[in-house]
C-alpha cells in the first residue's frame, strides 16, 4: 500500500480504505513541506508534494472535515494554513455554483453551441499542440487521470490565450477526464483563468514562470496571448432551498457517486429497508475515470450493505421506481447532490417517482 500511495495519481485505488491509508501517509507532509513546495510540478510519477485526495473528496469517499482533521492533528492551524485553504477553496467553488445554477446550464447550452471540437481542439487535446509543456500535460491527464494544480491553470491559459481555443471545450476535456472532474471546480476555475469569473482578472501563464515551478523541465519560448472572452455579467446568487425531510418511515437508500459514505449519513438505520446503487452513465468519459467512479460505487455499496445489512445492487434509473414498488416502498432516499449531471438525472427521477406514487 506505500507503494501505491508514493507512485502518484496513476495508482490510485477507488475504495475508501485506500483514501484514508493515503490521508494518513500525507498529514505529516500538510504543513511546511506543502506551503513550500506545492506549486512545483515534478511531472508524472512524482506528485509527492501534493496530497492527491482529490479524487476521493470528489465521490464523499472521504470529507474535507475528515481531511482538515486529520491535518490538524498533526500540525497547527497556522503550519498547515495553505494546505487546509485549499480544502476551502472546494468548498468556496460548490457554493458558489449552487447559489447560480444558471450558469452550469449556459455552460452546458455553449457546448452545445459549438458542437465537437475542430481539429485545431483535437490537436491539443492529443498534446500535438506543437508547445512542449503543453502537449506533455494533455499526454499526462489522459493517461493517468491527473494533473498537477499549477499545470491545469497553465494549461488552461495556453489552450485559451495561446491556443484561442473556446474555455468550454477545454472545461469539457478536462470534466471527463479528471479523476476529480467536479462540475463547480472545473467549470469555474477555466471561467477564472479566461477572466470571467472575477471580470476583467485573467490569469496569464508565463515561461518563465512555468520554467521556475517545473524547475527547468521545460523552458518554454515566450508565450503569445491573445484576447480573453467578452466579459459577462455573473448571475445575481439565489437562495438554497433546503434539501428535504427524511421521512420518518421505511424507504429505499440510493447511492448516486456523488456521495459514497452512506454509513455516515444521519439516517435511520431502521428504516433502511433497501439499497441500491443508481449505475454510472459512462458517456463522454474516459475510461479511466468511467473505471475509478464505478470501482468506487461498488465499495460505497459494499460498505452500506455491511452497515445496514441489506444487499446493494446496482441498477439502472428505469428499474428504480419499479424496485421500490416491488418491495411496497413509497419513499427513496439519497444524498444532496450539487449541480451537476446527477442532479440533473435525480431531478428527472423524482418526477417519475411522483408520478408513480413514490417520493425522492
């Protein structure tokens, strides 16, 4: 297990015990050894000065108050201050687009709007952009799911300023390929790199400073920027509506991947009279990150039938309604989910559950 917790991103197992087995290995490093070294990229296989939680945080297979914990047992606030800023900064971004959801639906409209990527797009998406680093990290992410923060907003300023290419293709890229592709961090740190979401503010990568943080892995030749998009006014925040009541009465628990730690939820163990697990859409994503989502699905439901001691099977949204039915359930229960495609999907579903008598 040391092994594959030092060998980087690639190595990665989806299952809860391997997210905290590699917690614990990096809390001692959450302190000085992060705030020095964190924006150095030493390239693929060598991520040692990053936690590479990320992927784990994203499915709830571990919380950022699990996280801060355990850093904060090691270290002091004040040592491990940029660290635990970053566990933040996740939850800055999903509150922020939680507040403003019409902006993940403009996001998903642009793509449609620009239809698939020109062979310009392809070429960088291939790393045959012609630009060194460039084409190394676009290598990077495909094969291990990965990349390094200080890449991905280098990367992001190349394909927008550099490249010209649309922030939406490049979002999209790396929303299905990212083993912590999450809808509000990534859609909103492109808009914060094209200067969108603080208007007017861009963020320009520089040779040099790639060649600083890289430490002379690559030397790029001065980078050309051209025009950020048209700025855009930012939608005005909304309030939340809370999510609602459990019932006080025997239901059904979905697991969505969005949230993979059913045993810690507040429920009524008593009422969970079934589990199931609503299967991964794998559309669009790269088949490492299709294989990490279900991978961590199955431990998730693995993990619940042995806390409520019920089976968990996985099943399709069509077959749910017609499950609960079956066992004369009238309630499903499931986490909260962001904005994002499960929410979308669970918004359908309680449609259809209405319609049939049963509540989401």
């Amino acid at each position: 297990m040391n092994k594959d917790i030092s060998s980087g991103p690639e190595a990665l197992l989806a299952t809860r015990a391997a997210a905290l087995a590699r917690l614990a290995a990096f809390a001692p490093q959450a302190g000085p050894d992060y705030a020095q070294w964190r924006n150095y990229d030493f390239g693929q296989g060598a991520h040692r000065h990053v936690s590479c939680l990320s992927p784990y945080i994203r499915h709830r297979l571990i919380t950022e108050e699990e996280v801060v914990r355990a850093v904060l047992a090691q270290h002091s606030p004040q040592m491990a201050e940029k660290f635990i800023q970053e566990v933040y900064w996740r939850t800055y971004w999903k509150g922020w687009l939680e507040m403003r959801p019409s902006l993940w639906a403009d996001y998903l409209a642009d793509l449609a709007k620009l239809g698939p990527p020109s062979p310009h797009a392809q070429a960088a998406m291939a790393g045959q952009s012609g630009i060194a680093c460039f084409d190394h990290w676009a290598r990077e992410l495909i094969t291990t799911g990965y990349l390094h923060n200080h890449a991905r907003m280098w990367f992001a300023s190349i394909w927008i300023f550099t490249l010209g290419l649309p922030w939406q293709l490049g979002a999209d890229f790396f929303l299905n390929h990212l083993l912590d592709g999450d809808p509000a961090s990534n859609t909103l740190s492109w808009r914060w790199v094209a200067g969108l979401q603080t208007p007017g503010k861009t963020y320009l990568a520089t040779a040099e400073n790639i060649t600083t943080f890289t430490q002379g892995r690559f030397a790029p030749a001065p980078l050309h920027h051209g025009p950020a998009p048209a700025p855009v006014p930012n939608p005005a925040p909304q309030a939340l509506t809370p999510p609602s009541p459990l019932p006080d009465a025997p239901c059904l628990l979905l697991l969505t991947e969005e949230d993979l730690q059913a045993e810690s939820l507040p429920i009524n163990a008593q009422h969970v009279l079934a589990i199931a697990g609503l299967r991964v859409q794998t559309d669009g994503l790269s088949p490492r990150v299709a294989a990490f989502r279900q991978e961590a699905l199955a431990d998730g439901l693995t993990r619940a039938a042995a806390h409520f001691g019920r089976d968990a099977p996985l099943i399709d949204a069509e077959g749910l309604i017609e499950h609960a039915r079956t066992l004369g359930l009238e309630h499903i229960v499931t986490a909260y989910a962001p904005i994002g495609p499960i929410a979308t999907r669970l918004n359908a579903l309680a449609e259809q559950a209405t319609a049939h008598g049963l509540r989401l």
